[in-house]
C-alpha cells in the first residue's frame, strides 16, 4: 500500500546526515545565545516530538522541557482559525527565556 512517506513521485530535499548536521548547528546556537539563562523548550504534541529530542540532545544547557497540545480542527479537516488548548503548560513561564517546537 503507498503512503505519502513511501511515494516514488517524492524528492528528496535534505538528506538524514544534513538535517543531523543542522540540527547540531541549531543545538550549539541555542546553548551560546541562551547561556546562564533560564530556557524552556515547549514542545507543541504531537508532530515535535521526534525533532525536539533530537534538538535537545544537541544542547549543552540545564533546561526545562514542556508541552502543549493544540487544535483549530474540531473534528473536521479544515482549520476552523480557533485555536483550541487541549494541554496547557505545567510551569508557569513568565520570566523565562522560551522555545517553541512545533
């Protein structure tokens, strides 16, 4: 069965080694600009997750990860432009320096 992740019509833009590459860039760029400062990293669930393991492995910092869930497609699959927040965050985080990963 074709799926949109197995379709031969598909080019590839980046390959695995260049986004592990950038990756890595982006993860020594957040640990130099955001050093001695107190950084949350939220993750937006579902789609971040994957990519935000991978990035914060990549920094070199004590940091604070969080997540939010959000929807704007009710149960349809066309965005209604309300955005919805199924989980908030767990910590307050006025104050702090904050990354969002979606």
């Amino acid at each position: 069965m074709e799926t949109e992740f197995n379709n031969p019509n598909l080019e590839i833009l980046y390959s695995e080694e260049q986004i592990k590459a950038r990756v890595g860039e982006l993860g020594a760029e957040i640990s130099r600009d955001y050093a001695g400062k107190e950084l949350v990293v939220v993750g937006v669930l579902k789609g971040s997750v994957v990519f935000l393991a991978d990035l914060i492995r990549a920094v070199d910092l004590n940091l604070t990860i969080d997540f939010m869930a959000v929807s704007s497609y009710k149960d349809g699959t066309v965005s209604t432009g309300d955005v919805e927040i199924l989980k908030d965050l767990t910590n307050p985080i006025r104050g702090k320096d904050v990354i969002i990963c979606e």
